[in-house]
C-alpha cells in the first residue's frame, strides 16, 4: 500500500461531520441541528426526491434563497485565509440579462464559489448602474407613453422624482435575473451608483481633479445627439457603413453633390463635393493642397459664397486635410460643424487663441458660425431665412434646390461613406462646438504605466491585449465628462456670476461638494458685492462614477477604509474585451492616481459572445439569445406570442409595427426554428465557461447547451443508480475509510484513485492559470469516459442487491461516496444547484436534514486528500482498457452495411497478469462496449496448425488504432470465400500467427 502521510480524507467517516471539511468551526458545525429552530422562519431547505427524473428546474427550485438566507454568501468570520474582495460590474439599472451578462456570472462565480471552498472569506459586491442617458430615454418614453408629457413638461425636480420612482420599481430586476443563475453576489453589501457613498466619492474625486489642475473646461467640437440633446462619447455611437445611395427615414445618403464657388477678382470658380450639403451656409473657408498646381495661383485668394452674397471665403493650402487625388482636390471647410474641419481652423485661423497650430501656417480670419442648434433645426446664422427652424436634415433638399436655383450645382454621384448613429435614440450624430468639461489624461496614464510597471499587472489573456493596452494608454486623449441630461450626477462645479454685469455674467468657476463649500471660496469682494453662486446644470458621464468603483465600494471618500472586508484594492477585475478601455482602464487610471496603487494587479477578460455565425447579437437581426429561455425552455410558438405581446406595447403606427413584428418573427424562425429545451442555469454556465477556450469570441451555437445537459443528465442518473444501490445495501450504510480497505482494491478501483487526483490537480490548475475551460474539459471526461461509462460499468455486478460478495459490495460503495463526494465539490463553482442537491443526499443525517449544510462551506478538494498511487498499482489494467478504446473507437465501423461490432468477436490474450485482468473483467468490458457478441479466447489454448483453411480464409478488412492510441493493437476481418461466413478479430498481444489460431479456434 503506498504511503498515506500527506492524505487527509475528504470523504465521510462515520457519523460526524468530517474536520477536513468544516475546520473552521467544527464545534458549531457538529452541533447543527440546534440551530433548525433559528431558520424555522426562513426559506426552507429544499430535498431531493430520488424517484423524480432529471428536471433542473426542480433541482434548482429554492437553493438560492436557502443560501442567500443563511448568509453563506457574506464574508466568513472564521475564513481561514486572507480576505478577498471582487466587484460585479454593475449592469444598466434599464438592463435586461443576455447572454453576455450570463457569461460573466458563470466566470466570476466560478472565482468566488472556488474561493469561498478554500477558505477564503469573499466579498463579492453587486450593484446597478444608474445609466443617465439609457435611463433618461426610458423614463421619458414611458411619460410620453403612458402620460403624453416630456421631460420639459414637468422640469427638472418632478423629472429626476418621475426617474427615481421608475428605478425603485424596475431598477434591480436585471439583479434578480442574474441570481436566477446562482451569482453568490453578497447582496447585503448591494451598491448603487447614485447612492449618497458613491456620490460623496464622486464629487470629492472631480474636486480633487480640479484642484490639481487636471479639470477644465473648455469649447471643443463634440458628438452631439440632437434627440438626447447631449454629447454622447465614442463607444455611444454606432459606425454605419453606407455602399451607395440609400434613405434612411427619408433622408437621402450615399450621395456626393458638386457645386461651384465662384471666384472674386477674376473669372472662373472652384469646384468642391459634399455629402452634407445642409452645411453649406457654416461654409467659411475653402482648402487645397499646397502642391497641387491647379490652385497654386489661388493661395489665400478669396471665393464667394454660393448661396450668401456677403460672404467671401478664403482659399488656403493644406497638406493635412486635402488629398489633391479626390475630386477636384478641393475642400469646403464648415468650421463649427466637422472634425476635421475644425481641426482645420485651429491650425489657419487667427480667432484661434489656443495656440494650437503650427507657426509655419499663415494666419487668416475664419469665422466659426454654428448654423445648427442643439435640437437639429437651422438656426438664424444660417444667413437664409427659408432654411430657419426646419430639420437639417430636411433642409438638405432645400439647400441642393437654392445651388441649382443660382446656378451653381454640378451634378451627383455614388459615393460610400459612414455616419455616425447613437446608439442610445437612433439619431444621426451631429458634429457640434460645445462647451464641456474635459479631464486631462495624460498625467493619469503615465501614472497608471510608472505603477503597473512597479507591482505588475496581468491582463489574461495576454494577447493581445496587453499591446493594446500599453498603446492606447500611450496615445490618450482628453476625456469629455459632461453631458447635458437631466439624470446622473449634476457636476459639482459652480459658477460665480456677477450680477451687476451684463445681468449676471459668469465671472468664473469653481469646484466645491457642496453649495456651502463653495459659498466658502467666494473672494472676498464677490461677498460684499453680492456675487451669485449657481451649479453647473451638466451631468458627469456615467463611467467617471463607474471608474471610481474600486475605490467607492470600499468606503473612500479621501482614503481608502482600512476595514479588511472593504478594503483596497480588488484581487482582480473580471469583464469583457470591448470595455477594456471605457470601463476597466478608467478605473485603472482615477483609482490609481488618488492611491498611488493599481485597484486590481490581475485583468480577466471574457470574449464576445456572438450567435453561430459570428455576427453581433441583436434585436433587429433576430438572433439575440436570452439566457433565462435557455434556463427555463420556450417553445416557438411561445416565443412568437412574446413577439406579438411585445410589439403591441410598441408606440409605432400599425402599418410599422406589423412590418417590424413579421421582420422579427422570420428571423426568429430562422435563428431559432425549434425553441430552446429547458436546460437549467447549471447546463447553461457550464456550457458557456467551456465555450472560453475560444479567447476573442464566441459564436454560440445551442446544440453545445445540448452536450453539457446530457452531462448533467449522465450525473443525475449516475448517482441515482448509486443512491439506490446504497439504499439496497442498507438504508443506514456507513462508508467504510479508505484507509481500511485500500490493500483490498482491485486495479480498476486504484485507477479511478489516480485518474480522480489527477483530476483535482487539473482543475487546481485551470483556476490558478485562470483557464476555466480545462477545468470543464476535464470534468467531462473524466465523468464520461472513466467514472461512468468505465468505473461504474466495472463494478455495477457487484453492488447489485443479488450480490453474494457483500465485503466488496461495501468496498465500491464507499469508494464510490469518496469519489462523488471529491467530484461534486470540484464541480461545485461551475454546476451549484445539482451539486448542491446530491452532495446533501451522501449524508442525509448530516447534511440534508441538518439546516445550515451546505456544499458552499466544504472545502475545495486539493491533491493530499487522496493516496498517490504508484502506476505499478494499476499496470495489469492496461490492456483491458486497451480493448476497451478500441471496442469504442471502432465499434461504430460498418462492413458492407453491416456493423462490424454484430459479427462474431474473437478477443485473444496472453497467458499474463494483464491477459488475466482481460478473462476476469471480460464480463463488465462486454457491459461497457455494448460487445455482447465477443468471444475470449486465451493464446495458449489456440491450435498451432490450421492446415486447408488458409486457403479459404482471407483478411477482407484492416484498420489499426489511430497515432497516439497503444500502437500494434488492430481490428480484421476475416471472409471465408466458400461460406462467405465473416469474422471480426482483435488481437491484444500484437501477434498475426495468433489471429490466425484464433481464427482457426473459433470455427472449430
């Protein structure tokens, strides 16, 4: 017997409660029962009914509330290792759960059920975020829905209240949703990014920027969104890609016009092409290269405006903007409403006191007219007075109808281009000057670089994200803070008016948490004058009080709480790729400025699910997959019926709305023709963490949910064969130590030994190296090809209740508890609920009738807890499963129509120990392979002469095991030309003259 020194037993030992599994306080732990009266007004315990079939949504029915209830998911006091603190990112308070958001539960999960088993005490905090613009648009929605009023109907105060009130009712069902999925979220430590701690962070953390110098405000050229009214940042704004002329809401796009400037001083005119001729009244300069010839006489010369006869416009060379290949090679320049126009005027225009150009251009007056307001219409700047108060977009037609009315108009042409759409109202971005309030970058960067270079930082995986990560830290611009809604929280900075001036100019700003701090920076000359205060009516973007998160859930408001369970910073940050940069380098950079310390040294990132064609999951294409479908199973016609529900709450014509609804409904027949089975949220977490192997995305595909519910269901069945084999033996049947019976196991049982330890020390490693997916890989092997499909088969004759040899009866049954006992826990982060629901069955006396049980205390199993075991232990069971593979690999090979594994079998083996092992396991390996047919015939035993029956007896089929498989092991069939009788012969001792014996034997 191999040495026993460093095994600890995870398994059961008699009546008690095993220390290895609840060391922390085994006392209380053997005295459990005395706390059922505590819990008699709490959820109960939900138990498993051994008669039931596999349904997981009984299964799963009344585990979390049973957990949540018991408090197994707070931090515990008697943890045996340090403090742990990760942090959900916080879903939209106006979010609904998708499969995305699925993804990451199953991942962070997984991390904090594994670390709470190794004794670790966790905190994992849960929390919304208050999303301002999405929930704004809600919110505002539903008021012009359900009551016919906007937001500028009932003000400021009665809309943030109309707001607050829609979240205290559908703020947290995107939580409830995702503990359908068992997130073991510490729900008492809930947070909210507009309660009264993370708002106090966010004001003193703008305070403190602005006092460092790193907060400004200034008028720069924006995303503007003319339906929000807002600014709206980069990842806000969808790129949509237009191939050629094409309406959308009427409006032509994909069009290039031509039109002429006519040049003053001389004959002749300039050519120029736009795709927004809306914008030619902003027209207030006119750029070609400086090397094109065609235009080198005109350099700084002066055309006139088509349309505006008191306007004159400046015709300047620039190598920057102008590609003299394009078109005429030259370019209107609209100063107010283009980027790169605007860029334009920084470095040509003497209005410009920035000092942002180079010094080598030579300054000229271009003005910058804003000809669109903050709600699309043309505004009286425009110079044209038929134009004013229409739509921009409308007064495209009007503005092409005005150049052709004056001659100027030269004709159209296909052009491809992309406009920006936003992605929250679906209005057309519009490049506009506002101004805003901007965070200088930079210093925050080279911060975040000097300190992860410092401690070290560890993005999983490694490529290629840390490149870009380096890179865009590197090349970082200033970040734009504010937005124009109603709803986030209102920047704490306020302006100090004058009010004897101009009736009340801003004089200046200033930064303050509060109106009384600020009342306290006021000069003391603007007190005795009567100087006004006034706040900012702007809102911070949503990810300045997300990127705080490290640091305002563990209660900072100048330094980080010293508490250990709250403390600074996470062990590691856990989200997907695409917010990379908005959410997880943000966080990086604001937290580790105020710290001088990363919030997190370790950066897992989970891929983009996408659906089986790799395209972007969305409502319009019809192929977004809702996790809970997958939960709890929805048939088609069901999921048509929604559509229909759905579209009828819509606020859409009748003719649109039936368009959009029979849209759905083929995309749905096409995406999803036959529903989603009922899978349970196991089959679904653990299907999607394996899916992880593929590191940058996932095209999922519902047929892999398939495979891990037929695990699920291999589990389930396993240990009900199990559960009624012990019940058989006897109802009270006690586990016998490892240590007493391990000198009578027999090869197989030591094999399953070895293969289990094996499998702890890969699953270990999957956790540590954080690749979940080895660690599912793995355990579905292992529970397939070893423990059912081999271990069990092997001893199933010997638990039977027709079972004569009872001391070996009770040898399997209980190394069968060890080994369900060890599979459930390292099962146990992946699969909680039917864990959960068996492992309580392997000790009703001390687990499932004892209120406060549970899987979640038990330690995780680690390598010691069971024997190492020398490969000599087990070497005679080589060749049986030599035979087996094979029996499986080829048994599906067909022979003129006929499966080979239907004709007779001749299996030969060696007078050997493992030839041995082959004759007394021949029985069970029949049972496994489903080769009811073979025959055994042992080598020695074979006649050595075969005399006229070589000649009628030929090899009509050949197939050796594939590379990798035990090499000289094959497959024959052997045809009798006169009988035309056949013969399948598997050799095991690699030997022709012996599958010619065996032949020979076998038709004798």
């Amino acid at each position: 017997m191999p040495s026993l020194v460093r095994w600890r037993s995870a398994h059961l030992a008699g009546t008690k409660i095993s220390p290895r599994l609840y060391p922390q306080n085994y006392k209380t732990w053997l005295s459990l029962k005395a706390l059922s009266q505590l819990y008699s007004t709490l959820p109960p315990k939900p138990r498993w009914n051994p008669q039931s079939e596999f349904d997981p949504t009984v299964i799963e029915e009344g585990w979390y509330e049973y957990w949540d209830s018991r408090g197994f998911f707070e931090p515990r006091k008697d943890a045996t290792k340090s403090p742990l603190r990760m942090l959900l990112p916080p879903p939209n308070v106006t979010g609904q759960l998708h499969i995305g958001h699925a993804l990451m539960i199953a991942i962070q999960d997984s991390l904090a059920r594994y670390y709470r088993m190794q004794g670790h005490a966790v905190t994992w905090l849960p929390g919304t975020d208050h999303a301002g613009i999405a929930t704004q648009l809600v919110v505002e929605r539903m008021l012009e829905q359900e009551q016919g009023r906007t937001r500028e109907d009932l003000g400021r105060k009665a809309f943030t209240l109309e707001v607050e009130k829609w979240r205290d009712k559908h703020g947290r069902r995107i939580l409830e949703q995702m503990k359908v999925l068992g997130a073991s979220t510490t729900n008492s430590r809930e947070y909210y990014t507009l309660d009264k701690q993370r708002s106090a962070a966010v004001s003193h953390a703008f305070v403190r920027l602005w006092k460092e110098g790193l907060i400004y405000r200034n008028t720069r050229m924006v995303n503007w969104c003319v339906k929000l009214q807002t600014a709206v940042s980069d990842v806000e704004v969808k790129s949509y890609e237009i191939n050629g002329p094409e309406n959308i809401n009427g409006i032509p796009f994909g069009v290039l016009h031509k039109f002429a400037f006519p040049l003053v001083d001389s004959d002749g005119h300039i050519e120029v092409a736009t795709t927004r001729p809306e914008t030619i009244p902003g027209d207030r300069a006119i750029a070609v290269h400086p090397d094109d010839s065609r235009y080198k006489h005109l350099h700084y010369k002066l055309a006139q405006h088509p349309l505006l006869p008191s306007i004159t416009l400046p015709i300047i060379p620039d190598a920057e903007l102008v590609n003299p290949e394009f078109g005429s090679g030259a370019v209107k320049i609209t100063p107010a409403h283009d980027v790169k126009d605007y860029h334009f005027w920084m470095r040509h225009s003497s209005s410009n006191e920035s000092g942002a150009f180079s010094e080598s251009h030579r300054k000229v007056e271009i003005p910058l007219v804003k000809i669109i307001s903050e709600t699309g219409k043309m505004t009286p700047e425009c110079g044209i007075e038929s134009l004013v108060g229409h739509d921009r977009l409308i007064a495209r037609k009007m503005v092409i109808s005005l150049l052709k009315k004056n001659n100027v108009y030269r004709g159209n042409e296909n052009h491809q281009m992309r406009i920006g759409i936003c992605e929250r109202s679906g209005a057309i971005i519009e490049p506009m000057l506002q101004p805003q309030w901007y965070l200088r970058m930079k210093p925050l960067a080279e911060k975040v670089i000097k300190v992860s270079s410092r401690d070290g930082l560890k993005i999983v995986p490694e490529h290629p994200h840390t490149n870009h990560w380096e890179r865009w830290l590197s090349g970082i611009q200033d970040w734009c803070l504010s937005r124009q809604t109603w709803w986030g929280h209102q920047i704490p900075a306020y302006m100090v008016l004058n009010p004897h001036k101009n009736g009340g100019s801003v004089e200046r700003w200033l930064a303050a948490e509060s109106y009384e701090d600020a009342k306290k920076q006021l000069l003391n000359h603007e007190v005795e004058q009567g100087y006004l205060l006034k706040q900012d009516t702007d809102v911070l973007d949503t990810w300045f009080s997300s990127g705080l998160l490290p640091l305002s859930t563990a209660m900072w408001s100048s330094e980080p709480c010293s508490n250990e369970t709250d403390r600074y910073p996470l062990e590691f940050v856990e989200s997907g790729g695409d917010i990379l940069f908005f959410w997880l380098a943000r966080m990086a950079m604001l937290c580790t400025w105020f710290t001088d310390k990363l919030p997190f040294n370790e950066i897992l990132l989970h891929p983009l699910v996408c659906d089986s064609q790799g395209r972007k999951m969305s409502k319009s294409i019809g192929n977004v997959i809702d996790p809970l479908l997958i939960v709890n199973g929805r048939l088609h016609k069901e999921m048509i019926a929604d559509l229909q529900v759905e579209f009828r709450r819509m606020k859409q014509t009748e003719k649109v709305a039936a368009k959009l609804l029979r849209e759905r409904i083929t995309n749905l027949k096409r995406n999803h023709p036959n529903g989603f089975r009922k899978s349970g949220a196991d089959t679904l977490r653990i299907t999607l963490i394996d899916y992880t192997k593929r590191y940058t995305q996932i095209n999922m595909e519902t047929n892999q949910v398939d495979h891990f519910r037929k695990l699920a269901i291999k589990i389930y069945n396993a240990f009900k064969f199990f559960h009624m084999a012990r019940t058989a033996a006897s109802p009270s049947f006690v586990s016998l130590p490892l240590e007493s019976i391990f000198s009578q196991l027999e090869p197989h049982d030591k094999l399953l030994l070895h293969k289990l330890q094996g499998l702890i020390s890969i699953v270990q490693t999957a956790f540590t190296s954080r690749k979940l997916h080895e660690a599912t890989t793995a355990i579905r092997q292992f529970v397939f090809d070893t423990f059912c499909n081999m271990y069990i088969e092997f001893v199933k004759q010997d638990v039977v209740a027709t079972s004569t040899d009872i001391h070996r009866r009770d040898v399997v049954l209980s190394l069968l508890c060890l080994t369900w006992d060890t599979l459930l826990r390292l099962l146990h982060p992946f699969m909680p609920y039917l864990t959960e629901t068996l492992w309580q069955e392997l000790d009703p006396p001390h687990r499932a009738e004892i209120d406060g049980a549970s899987i979640i205390n038990a330690l995780y199993p680690a390598m010691e807890d069971l024997p190492t075991i020398d490969a000599q232990e087990f070497q005679n069971i080589h060749l049986a499963f030599s035979l087996i593979e094979s029996l499986r690999l080829y048994g599906h090979f067909k022979k003129d129509n006929i499966k080979i594994t239907s004709l007779p079998f001749v299996i030969a083996f060696p007078n050997t120990p493992d030839g041995e092992y082959v004759r007394k396991m021949f029985p069970a390996i029949k049972m496994v392979t489903r080769a009811q047919g073979a025959i055994l015939a042992e080598e020695n035993n074979i006649r050595t002469t075969f005399a006229e029956a070589e000649e009628d007896w030929v090899i009509s089929w050949t197939a050796n095991l594939e590379p990798g498989e035990v090499s000289g092991n094959s497959w024959k069939i052997w045809e009798n030309t006169k009988t035309e009788e056949r013969v399948l012969f598997w050799c095991g001792n690699k030997s022709e003259l012996g599958a010619l014996r065996s032949l020979l034997h076998i038709i004798d």
